[in-house]
C-alpha cells in the first residue's frame, strides 16, 4: 500500500519506534519493565480522571482533575472549584471513600487492584507536610529532653510520614503502638 492509498483509505500507518526508526538497538528489559509500569500507571490516571470527571458532573461540582505519577502510584488531584472541601469531609473521610471507589473503578478496567492516590483541593498533600513537621517537632522534643512521646491515632499513610520524619532526626526513633484504628506512632529517645 503506498502514502497516497494509505491516505485515501483512511487507514492510518503504523508509528515506528525510534529503536527501529534509527536503528538503536534496545539496551535490555529493564528499561521495559520500568516503561511498562510508567504506562499502566498513566493508564490508571486517565482511567481514574475519567471516572472523577463524570461523578464530579453528577454531583454539579466543578474542578480541574490533574493526573502524575509519584513513585509507584498514580496520583489524581483534583482542584480549582468551589466547595471541594465537601468532598473532603471531616478528617478526609469523604476523600478516603472517594479515593476507594476510583480505586475500584480502575480494578473494574484494568482487572488489577489500582494504589491510585486521590487528593482533593490540596487536603493530602497539606495533610503530608504537617504530618512531617510534626514528626520532626516530636523528635527533636524527644532527643533534647528524653524519654518518649505518643502521638495522636493516625492511618498507616499518616504514620509512614510520621516515622520516616522522626528517621531524619538523629538519637530518636518511632515505633508504632495499638491496635487499627487506635494506633499511634511513638517517639524514643535512643542513646
């Protein structure tokens, strides 16, 4: 089939990969496997923004949906419009079952259980930063004046941020202490 019959036709040419376009060869799996996660993850966020975008029109909310990718998860943040703190809810529990039901809607898709991250209007990522300065306060209280502090109970997203500020902080370390949901982070000092 030449160009011009590819063009009458309809029918659209198949992209070339630069490997082959250039004649580079490919430098080994890992680079795929480590692209291949890149793309599912993209692919979760586009599913995830699809999804919010039709529930925030059910709901008559507005709001600009923006999709990335932060480690091993996709991210969604949705911002801009007015009111979102309701669906925030108090302490994130609206967001917390709003981020399981996205979560769920990409397993729909995809047939894999998503990690998706949801945040609305900044609530998680404010939520992250005065989780970490309170990890660091907390230890550096601890080391200059000993023994050990509790802390509030927190979700285990709260407390990974919780320990890994106190491991920043030399002559302290954290452990977390209960049962769910009753458990906390505790500060020691270590000599």
């Amino acid at each position: 089939m030449t160009e011009s019959d590819v063009k009458e036709s309809g029918v659209a040419e198949p992209e070339v990969a630069e490997s082959e376009e250039t004649g580079a060869e490919d430098d080994g799996a890992e680079d795929d496997g480590a692209e291949d996660d890149g793309d599912r993850l993209f692919e979760e966020g586009e599913i995830a923004g699809d999804y919010l975008e039709q529930l925030l029109d059910v709901l008559d909310f507005d709001g600009d949906i923006d999709l990335d990718v932060d480690g091993d998860r996709a991210v969604v943040s949705i911002d801009g419009g007015d009111d979102l703190s309701k669906l925030v809810g108090r302490k994130g529990e609206v967001l917390d079952a709003l981020q399981e039901l996205t979560r769920l809607a990409v397993q729909q898709v995809t047939g894999d259980r998503s990690r998706l991250m949801l945040d609305i209007a900044r609530w998680r990522a404010d939520r992250r930063d005065r989780l970490a300065r309170l990890g660091t306060e907390v230890a550096e209280r601890v080391r200059d004046s000993g023994g050990r502090e509790a802390l509030d109970p927190m979700t285990p997203f709260e407390r990974k941020i919780v320990h890994d500020a106190v491991a920043a902080v030399d002559g302290v370390i954290s452990e977390s202490e209960g049962v769910e949901p009753k458990r906390k982070v505790v500060v020691i000092k270590v000599d």
